[in-house]
C-alpha cells in the first residue's frame, strides 16, 4: 500500500521464534511434545464428517463480512436512493477514517473470536483419533497461547498502515483536484462569417460558369475540430469524483481478506491432520 520494497528477512524462522517464545512457553511446547499437557475438554469434541463443512461455512460467513463492510445499506424508497446518490461528493468530501478503523476492529474482534472457537473444537476432535495426534492437538494448543499476544500486538497496527495509505489517497485526489481548477479553459471557436446577401446574384439573372473557390471557414472548422480530438486523445483520463474512496475500499477488502487467510492457517493445519489421521 505504501509502495515501498518488502525485504527478505534476516533471520530464519526458527530464529525469530526464539525471540517471540519465553521460557514458560517453551516448558509448555515441550510438555506437548512429551504428550503431558492437557490438550482439551471432553465436552468440546465435534462430531464426524461436520469439520469441513463447518470450516467451509465459517470462512464463506467470514469473507461476506469483509467483502460488506463498505457496503451502504441499500435505500428503503426510490427518494432515498436519490438523496444517497446527490449526496456522493460531499459525504466522499467529509469522510474520515475513524469510520473505517472501527469498522476494522469490529472485524477483527469477530474472525478472532469464531476462528479461536473452530480451532479448540478442531483440537478436540483430533485429540480423540490417536495419542500421537492427541500431543500434535497439545502443540497448536501451546502455540496459539504462545503466540497469541504477539499475533494481537501485529495484526492490530494494520488499522495504522490504512490510516497512512487513507491519507495518501486524499492528498493525491486534492492534487488532482487543484490541477483541473487550473487547467486553463478551451478557446471558444470563431464564428462562421454570414454569407453576404448579394453573393447569390440578382433574381432572374444567370450566375457565371466560374470555378467554385474553396470554402475557406468549413475547412478551417474541420481542422480545428481535428485538433480538438488529438488534443483529447492525449490528455490522461481524468478520474470521477471520488474515485479514491473506491480505491481504498478495495485495498481495505484485500487487506482484511489476506488477515483472513493468516488467522485460518492453523485451522487449515489441523484439518490436514485430521484427514491424514
């Protein structure tokens, strides 16, 4: 959003975790991986062949969510939707960003809460295949606690980085604005001159057979509306009114869309493991 070059990081991944997991989180991994943490409660167990359908339905309810946030609730009457749509430009001019950044909390409040929930129900289940794939449930268990504050203290400085990208695309669209005030207007196109009155002749007289002269005024027209057009087809297309609150919408869409895919990765995990159990 920023433009600038994302570079490959320094340190591998196991480096990095290192930094991120204290000692009691690595007391709690290796009692997972010894198969001597608890893993989950008896009652939260799923029943069969109901994860994938229920993964399914969460990320479908999910990503409705995120592709409606922007989305103006639709006009009860026809004068409604006029007044809406009268009203574009001034509520595009008066817009600010703390709308959108409760609106992202918001979000983020609900996929942590429903993909939190589907995770522990997740480990449940497997827990109940197999010991190995009950220490393997006691694993992503220790990690989410692990990682949780970390994930939180990341995913919530996004709402910042839209707030910088909201702002470039405000001052980019008063530029354009102020640019299209000071383009100077087209000269107007001169007049035809009137034909005079005596050129047809006098009635009842006979014209001459002489060769008809160019019309001088139709084939300077021609040319000067020939100008016109090259000088349009030159010019860059000029955006509507607007047009940068579409722009980030969108970009706020692909924002929340990519968190989506981050936060449903160790679901995705545990589903693998539970097709492969």
């Amino acid at each position: 959003m920023n433009g600038a070059d994302i570079l490959e990081p320094r340190q591998s991944l196991s480096d990095r975790l290192s930094l991120w997991l204290g000692w009691t989180d690595a007391i709690a991994l290796a009692g997972a991986l010894n198969g001597s943490a608890p893993v989950v409660a008896a009652g939260a167990e799923v029943s069969g062949g109901e994860e994938e359908s229920e993964y399914a339905r969460l990320r479908a309810t999910l990503k409705d969510a995120i592709t409606g946030v922007n989305t103006p609730p639709a006009a009860r009457h026809r004068g409604q939707r006029t007044a809406a749509v009268q009203g574009d430009s001034k509520a595009a001019a008066t817009v600010e960003f703390s709308t959108y950044r409760r609106r992202y909390f918001s979000l983020q409040q609900t996929m942590e809460t429903s993909v939190a929930d589907l995770r522990s129900r997740l480990r449940a289940r497997l827990a109940s295949h197999a010991p190995r794939m009950a220490s393997l449930a006691g694993m992503d268990a220790a990690m989410e606690q692990a990682l949780g504050e970390r994930e939180y203290r990341l995913l919530a400085g996004v709402p910042a980085l839209l707030e910088a990208h909201f702002g470039r695309l405000w001052q980019a669209e008063l530029a354009r604005l102020a640019d299209a005030a000071a383009e100077p207007a087209e000269p107007a196109e001169p007049a035809e001159p009137a034909e005079p009155a005596g050129s047809a002749g006098s009635a009842g007289s006979a014209a001459p057979d002489v060769p008809a002269a160019p019309d001088v005024p139709d084939a300077l027209a021609a040319q000067q509306q020939q100008q016109q057009q090259q000088r349009k087809q030159q010019q860059p297309p000029v955006a509507r009114p607007g047009a940068w609150l579409d722009v980030f919408h969108k970009d706020m869409q692909s924002v929340l869309l990519a968190e989506l895919d981050i936060r449903l990765q160790p679901v995705e995990g545990l589903l693998a493991a539970l097709r492969a159990s």
